[in-house]
C-alpha cells in the first residue's frame, strides 16, 4: 500500500499538475521521488507467453537508449509499430534512467491528454510487477491552455516542481520568454511522440531549440510527411514484419474495391464493411467498425445519410464539432461495445487505444502515409482471442486512395505480409504478378519484396542445348554469404542482389568507400533454347552464365538486328559501323540526316552493324528499340522481372529466325534527309509538335497585343497546308479567328512569317516571342502524297520518305455508303451548330452512325477539337475503355462525286488524331475543359450522351490500368464510293496504312452511294 496521496490541481483554465504529497500534505521532493524510483524498480522482460514484463521490442528499444547514451548525447530515433508498447516504452526509460526532468511533446490534445494520465501513474508498469508501492509517481504538468499574466507565477513554480510535463509543439513554442527559458534549464530529455511530424515548422522550432539536450524521437514509421526520413539517427527499428511473427500484430484482410464514380463509392464502401462487421459478429468477435471521413461535413454527411440507417449496430458520430459531454458519452458506447459503428474525421488517430476496432472504412485518406500507417496499424494490434483478423476497406479507384496504399508498399515491403488483399475485382495482371513472385524461393531476404523490382527492359542472349541447370553454379561468381538469391526453378528465372565495396574516387584513404548493390537476373527460355540475362556487371555476368549453364554460347553478329523486323516505320537513329577488317578508322557512328549513307554502306560494304537504335510501333505501341553486335539488345523502358521474361521470350524467336534478312528490315527503315525546297505532292495534313497539340496547359499561351488578350494553344487549330509558289501556306485558327503563315526553305536555312491577321506572339512566364519565332523553334509537321502514294513527312527542313507498301489494297470493310438525302442531310453544311441543325452533317452523324449505347456521344466540332465527334464506350467487367473518333466534313459539290479535294483536310485530320492514343488522360481532360468553356458562356452543352461525371470517372479508369482501344471514323458525303478514283483511293489507303501502322487502329469512312 502506498504511504502517500495523489493531488490534482489546476493552473488557469484548463491545465494539470499531478503530484503525491505525504501524510503531513508536503509535496515530495525531486530528490525523494528519484530515490523511490531507484529502490522500488525492478526490470522484467516476457520472453515467453508464461513470463509478465517488457515485449522484446521494448526491453530492445530501452537497451538501444542506454547504448546510445553511453556514448553520445545526439537525437536519437526509435521505430515501433502502432501496437509494441511505444508508451510503455518511454515511461520505462524515464524511471529506469530516473530522468529528473522530461519533456513530452504529443501531436494532439486527445494523445496530450492519453499520455499525461499514463505517465503520471507509469502506464501499467505496477500491472507488469516492475514498479513497487515504493515508488513515488512523478510530478506531472499537463499544459495545453496558456495562462493570463497573474497565473505565469504559478506556471513558473509547477515547471519547477514537475518531473515530467506533457505539451504539444505549438504550445511550447508559444510559451512566454522566460518561462520557455526556465524550461531550458531544468529540462534533461526531450521526447517527441509520433516525430514523424517533425518536419512541420512548429515541431522543428521546439526541436531545435532544445538542441543539446539529449533528444527521443518514437515513431511506427521514419519517414517524414514529404517522403523523407527523420532528422536524428536510427537507434532501434522493430519492424511490421518481426511485429507480426512475434503476434504483436495479425494480418489485415485488405478489400479494395473499384467503384469509379464517385456518387456511388461511400454506398459501396460501407456495404462491404458492414458486410464485414455483421460476418465478425456472426462468428463471435467483439469488433467495431470505424468510418473515417476528411472533415466534419464529410462525416456528417456519411453519417445521415448512411451509417445512420444501420440502427441495428446503433452507430454514432464523433468529432470536435460535436459539444464534448455528447461525444465523451458516444465514446463510452464505442468503448463498451454498445456501439458497433463510429463515424468520425481524426479522434480515432494517433494514441487512441480502442482494442476492438477492427474494421476500417476509409472513405477519405489521410493526408500522409505516415498517419496512414498509424491509422491502419491500429487495427492490427493482438488484444485477445475474442479479436479476429483487422480488415481494412477503401475504394482504390479513387486516385488519392489508391496512391495511398501503392505508397504503403513502397516504403515499407513488410505490409506485403501483413495484407492479405480479398477481392474478386483484382486485375489479372496484378493476380499474374503475384503468382510468378510467389513461385520464388529466397534466400538471405530481409528488405527486399520482389514484386517491388522493376529493371530496364535489355537482354544478353546466349543459345544452349541442353536443358541441364547447375543452380548453386553462382556461388563460385558470387559471394554465397552476403549475396541475396531469388530462385524460381518452374520459370527458371534467377536472381542475384550481391553488396559491393568500392574505393572512393575522390581520396585515397582506404577506410573510404561507398557502397553498391551489383544486379543480375538471369531467364532461361526452354522452348527456343536460349539464356538471357541483364546485369549491371557483364563480367561477372558471363561467368554467372558459363557456370549455371555450361554448354551455352553467345549470340553476336549480324543476327541480332533480326529483332528490328516487324517494327512499323523504324525512324533508326543512330548507326554503329565497324570496317572489316579493321583499317585506320575502325569504328564510325552516324546520326541525325548522316543516316542514309550510314545505311547504304552497311548494304552494300563489308561493314559490321556495330550497333543500331530507333524508334517505331509494333503491337499497336510505340517503342523504342536498340541492339548491338556483342548480343546485346534493349529498349528505353523500365519494367517489372515478369513483363522482362515475356519480352525475352520474343525477342528469341526473331533472332533464331533465318528467314529475316537485315539489309531488308535496314533499307525499308526510315531516315530523315536535308532538303532544299518542298518535295512535289499534295500538303494534306499539318500538326504542331505532339506536346502542343496534347497540352491543356495556361503555361504557354498566344497573345494578341492591340486586345490584350490571351488564348491557350488547346483553344486553336492549325489547318489547310497549301503549297504555293514553293512556300507552304496554311491556316492558324483561334476559336473563330483566322490567321495566315507561311513557311520558306532558303538554301540550308527555314523560316516563317506571318502574311494575315493581327501580330500573333506566344507568351512563356515573363518572355514573349512572335509566333513566327516561336514556330521556328516549334515546326509544324507537314505530310504530302505524291501519284504513287508516297507519304514524304517534312518538318523544319528536313524530309522523311515512306514508300507504300507492295501489293496492298483498300478493304471492301473500310468503306461505307450512305443515303443522305433519305436523312435530310445538306451535304454542303458540316457542323450542327450550338442550335443542333438537323440537316447538318454532323447532326446525321451523331443521330444514324455512332453507336446509341456508347456512355459519352461528345459534339467536340470547333478549334482545338480532339475530332468533330467523339464516342466512348466503357465496359467494366472487361476493364476496358473504347473511344471512337469521328472526322466530318463537308462536300466541295453539290452532288457527291470524285474530288480528291474533298478528302485531303479530312483525311489528315484522322491521321494527325492518333496522336490521343498515347494521350488519353489529356484526352479526358480537353474534353472536360471544352465543356466548362462552353457553359461558361451561357451555351448549350456538347453532351449529346453522358456528363462531365463521367468524364472524371474515365479519368480515374484510365489511371487505375483500364485498357483503351481506338476507332477512328471519316464522314465526308461528298465522295461517291461508286466514283472513287485511283488518286483518292490512295490518299484513303495512305490513311488506313497509316493507322495500322502505328497503334493498329481500325478506320472506316462513310460516304455517299
């Protein structure tokens, strides 16, 4: 029985001094309190179940302290998930150590208050038998309210008497000079408690002005709010994974579900946690549910109009906008199990110990990954055996949760283990990679979570007969001790993590060095006989190679470039020739319009193709690819170890494959040449560069100085090349504004030159050019077709040649005639117009042509226009997103003939559109500005089908890995299909080409009978 009596009194309006007085009502002394902690302490540690005392992650964590203060005096961090005993921790080392004077500084009133009722009686260190009734508890200032002027006295007397106060950051910081002083002094240990917020500015000022005092920082994660790690070092790291095997934690069952619009994703997600909560129930567990929201309205808003309809469970709301005698009561519900819902903003975050909170239903994320990792952690801790598995239910569609949760696999790889993901809406792609990562065996693996690997995308290739591995065959290369293995034998995949030592360079001091990791990953594809590899040491790599598998030989030479065939419109860049045999110039690199002889002498000499990089498309992709003649092959992406082995495996059997003549796939390539003058043709489509065209960006806009007045480059449109005189004239359009230029070739040099309309300039942050300038550095990209249907594409003054391909014919199934007149169709009026002209072109289209049960029927007609109309399809289950664009335009004739004219503009639009392919999110998003431009004045909606809703919604698919397709469509009523002659079947072939070519997009043209 203690011989002492606890006391409570007030200083000011809302602050605690805790103290024990003797028998006689004398407060006990610093000294006296100090002695009793030294006689009445008595350490323990639960080594087993049977044993009461300290977890081992927290005698570590005290051990780490006492080293640490043995030798240095410096900010020290220790990491211990939400669930070790973090408090208990810090109360054991201020009575073990008998810290005379500490400072506790807590993020939040609710945690201030927690952790002054727990420091003041030490937790439940007498529970554990490791405190006597010997001991005096500490003097204990709670300060969360500061004091008027008559009460800084009496603060002044508590800071000197207390043993520990507890305070947030913002408080101490705002403490009086002389008080703030005071506490200087008597100060001996400051701890921070969730110092992940140590990079806010108010924590950071209490921090360093406490330097030089000896310094404890407790966190569950060590990374800051911005991503990075805490200032003070890491003395002691109890990690989620040794958590979980020591069953301090159990697994969280993660159910991620995929609602894209956000009207229904609160319904979804609380369907699913309440599903959860009723199956707990039924299977006896005492759990409670918790909703979290952002903020009060948010909360209200989930609690009226959903939680509060499941009476049954008898669901309350709790937050700080709530009067507190009505939120300490639905608290007490939570905590007695009476209530099995809360919906709450942040009273249920850091330091809130509510054991059975087991269902998480974020419905807003925090604002942090740390909190997040507090958050969730929570959950997870083991209480007892009435508790079950912690489950966890959000909705990864929406764009911040899903960063959320990828965030907390990037930083912390043990949540790999501690998730267990249920969901019958999980990507196959996903499910893929997880089954091939779990077909690894590891060895040597602490940190390191294989499905977070990604390399870039290049292979070494070796060909082997025989199908014998000799797997331990590394150890003779690497170091068996230190190197971590990842060994997948059903895939025969095989990974090497080796640490290195390297000196160095900028000293000669030998205990100077810096350390490296050296990566190999080695895929031996069975069904075409060959070993790749990738590796950041090609030496160590071929003996990797020659020891697991003996018999094999590399692949060199001139088969390698096989990879280039079946790459549509290879753009080479660079080319690589050796002479052979070796003269006095051995080696020779060509690049930029040097290409084409490059390119001639490796035809038609005895020069080796050193090495060769270029661009193209293939698969419906555009790719970059490069090889050389060592063997090595690669392209400029980086990727995931599964999508590494599928590409091996193709890149086999190009290589193996004799048939494939590499001069051919080198002569058929593409090269840019110099030019002196335009070639002859017709100019038939213009587009600025890809980043101009795509952007929605105000960084860059056009400038009319006599209006003062701004236009951004999504709001204009470049049209109508025409080539006269030798110069190429054409058309730049500002919503309804026409402007006129022209671009010259003068010998070796180009330019340009406004010939129409008010001075154009381009305005960039502070500096403002003339458009004729700004177009010098920015070239148009100008295609002609030429009789034979040759495409030659110029830009600045520099020309590409496409030749047609031999023997190709236009597709009955591309072409499509229509009677416009039995749809009332005025084949000379194209666009319908804000009034929706029935006998407009687009009009008919929009109403007989695009599909009816497509989501989104988009008018997108005008400057800018991504096409005249747009269509998209969305099918979930599928996971897929189809676009259709559709290009219209109008006859050059009354009736419907064979003016070739009338297909030049049209077609160039459908070939300058495919641009959107690689652009879809920018896509989604002109869309959703040229809405909100249209309705901003006063204008009728370009929604035939679908709302700006549903846009968001594509946005948060396509991000979320939906795959997307494209058709694109040419409506030109004034072609007669029945009249088609051989120069318009070429310019609508070239575009049917065109678009197979690059990202396999299917066209179809409707025209007249």
């Amino acid at each position: 029985m203690q011989k002492y009596k606890i006391l409570n009194s007030k200083i000011g309006n809302g602050n605690k001094l805790s103290m024990c007085v003797d028998e006689s009502g004398i407060l006990f002394s610093k000294e006296q309190i100090l002695e009793s902690w030294k006689k009445g302490y008595q350490e323990k540690v639960s080594r087993s179940k049977e044993e009461i005392g300290l977890r081992l992650p927290q005698f570590g964590a005290l051990s780490s302290i006492r080293a640490h203060w043995a030798t240095s005096t410096a900010p020290a961090t220790i990491v211990l998930p939400t669930g070790t005993g973090k408090s208990e921790t810090m109360y054991t080392t201020i009575i073990s150590e008998r810290i005379c004077s500490t400072l506790i500084i807590v993020p939040s009133n609710l945690l201030r208050e927690q952790i002054f009722e727990g420091v003041s009686r030490f937790g439940i260190l007498s529970k554990l038998g490791m405190i006597s009734d010997e001991v005096i508890f500490p003097t204990t200032l709670l300060y969360k309210v500061k004091v008027d002027d008559k009460d800084e006295g009496i603060l002044s007397d508590a800071l000197d008497k207390a043993n520990i106060i507890v305070s947030t950051p913002g408080m101490i910081k705002n403490l009086p000079t002389n008080l703030l002083s005071q506490l200087f002094e008597k100060v001996e240990v400051v701890i921070f408690d969730e110092a992940h917020h140590l990079g806010a500015p108010d924590w950071r000022t209490v921090r360093e002005k406490f330097l030089g005092k000896k310094i404890l920082q407790f966190t569950a994660t060590p990374f800051r709010n911005d991503g990075k790690k805490i200032d003070g070092k890491i003395i002691f790291n109890y990690s989620l994974g040794l958590a979980q095997e020591a069953q301090y934690f159990k697994p969280i069952d993660f159910y991620p579900i995929q609602e894209f619009d956000e009207r229904k994703s609160d319904k979804a997600i609380a369907k699913v946690a309440v599903d959860c909560l009723r199956e707990d129930i039924k299977l006896g567990y005492e759990h409670i549910l918790l909703a979290r929201a952002s903020s009060r309205r948010r909360a209200d808003e989930l609690f009226e109009v959903i939680y509060s309809k499941y009476k049954e469970f008898n669901p309350v709301l709790i937050h700080t906008g709530i009067p507190s005698v009505q939120r300490n009561k639905d608290l007490k519900k939570v905590k007695d199990g009476s209530s099995r819902i809360v919906v709450c903003v942040n009273m249920f975050g850091e330091g809130i110990d509510i054991p059975t909170l087991k269902i998480a239903a974020i419905h807003d994320k925090y604002k942090s990954l740390p909190v997040t990792l507090q958050f969730i952690g929570r959950f997870a801790r083991t209480s007892n055996n009435k508790l079950g598995n912690a489950k966890l239910v959000t909705n990864v569609a929406l764009d911040d949760l899903k960063e959320s949760v990828e965030e907390l696999y990037r930083q912390d790889s043990d949540w790999n283990r501690l998730l267990n993901i249920h969901s019958n809406q999980a990507v196959d792609k996903e499910v893929g990679l997880e089954e091939f990562v779990n077909r690894f065996e590891k060895g040597h693996v602490e940190d390191i979570d294989l499905s977070q690997l990604k390399m870039k995308i290049s292979t070494r290739m070796f060909t082997n007969g025989s199908k014998a591995i000799f797997e331990d065959g590394w150890k003779q290369v690497l170091d068996p001790e230190t190197t971590t293995r990842f060994i997948n034998n059903e895939d025969s995949v095989y990974i090497f993590i080796e640490p290195i030592e390297k000196r160095v360079v900028w000293s000669e001091q030998k205990d100077l060095v810096e350390y490296d990791y050296d990566f190999f990953v080695l895929f031996f594809d069975k069904v075409n006989g060959v070993v790749h590899i990738n590796e950041t040491d090609s030496g160590k790599g071929n003996r990797l190679v020659s020891k697991m598998f003996p018999q094999a030989v590399d692949i060199k030479g001139d088969s390698v470039c096989r990879i280039l065939e079946g790459v549509n419109r290879l753009m080479i860049g660079t080319l690589g020739l050796r002479q052979v045999p070796n003269g006095r110039i051995s080696f020779r690199m060509f690049a930029g319009t040097d290409i084409k002889s490059g390119i001639n002498e490796a035809v038609v000499s005895n020069s080796t193709k050193s090495n060769i990089f270029g661009y193209g498309y293939q698969d419906g992709k555009r790719i970059s690819i490069g090889c050389s003649h060592k063997g090595k092959v690669w392209m400029r992406w980086i990727e995931r170890i599964s999508f590494w082995t599928e590409w091996c495996q193709k890149i086999s059997k190009k290589v193996l494959d004799d048939s494939i003549d590499t001069s051919a796939v080198l002569e058929n390539s593409l090269v840019l040449e110099d030019i002196k003058e335009f070639p002859e043709g017709v100019p038939y489509k213009i587009s600025l560069p890809e980043v101009l065209e795509v952007s929605n960006s105000h960084a860059k806009q056009l400038y009319l100085a006599k209006e003062d007045k701004l236009f951004p480059f999504f709001q204009t449109d470049v049209r109508n090349p025409k080539l006269i005189n030798g110069k190429i004239r054409f058309d730049f359009w500002i919503n309804a504004r026409k402007f006129a230029f022209e671009q010259i070739i003068d010998g070796n040099k180009y330019y340009f030159k406004q010939i129409k309309g008010e001075e154009l300039k381009v305005k960039s942050g502070t500096q403002t050019v003339s458009m004729s300038e700004y177009l010098y550095k920015h070239s148009p990209e100008i295609s002609f077709i030429q009789a034979d249907g040759t495409t030659v594409v110029v830009q600045e003054n520099l020309k590409t040649v496409i030749k047609p391909k031999n023997k190709l014919e236009l597709s009955t199934s591309v072409i499509h005639s229509i009677d416009w007149d039995v749809l009332g169709v005025n084949i000379k009026s194209e666009s319908q117009g804000k009034g929706r002209k029935p006998d407009s072109i687009q009009y008919a289209t929009i109403h007989n042509i695009v599909d009816q049960s497509s989501d989104v029927i988009f008018d997108d007609d005008g400057s800018g226009e991504v096409a005249d109309i747009v269509s998209i399809k969305i099918d979930e289950e599928l996971r897929r997103v189809s676009f259709h664009l559709y290009h219209c335009k109008y006859s050059g004739g009354a009736l419907a003939g064979a003016r070739v004219n009338d297909l030049y503009e049209v077609c160039g639009q459908a070939q300058k559109s495919i641009m959107w392919n690689d652009n879809i999110l920018e896509l989604v998003q002109r869309m959703i500005l040229r809405e909100n431009m249209r309705l901003e004045n006063d204008s009728e909606t370009r929604f035939e089908k679908g709302d700006l809703q549903t846009l968001h919604m594509l946005k948060k698919m396509v991000k979320s890995g939906f795959e997307t397709d494209f058709k694109i469509s040419i409506v030109q009523p004034g072609v007669s299909k029945s009249k088609l002659t051989s120069s318009m079947n070429q310019i609508i072939l070239s575009t049917d080409v065109y678009l197979k070519d690059t990202y396999n997009i299917p066209l179809t043209c409707y025209f007249s009978n």
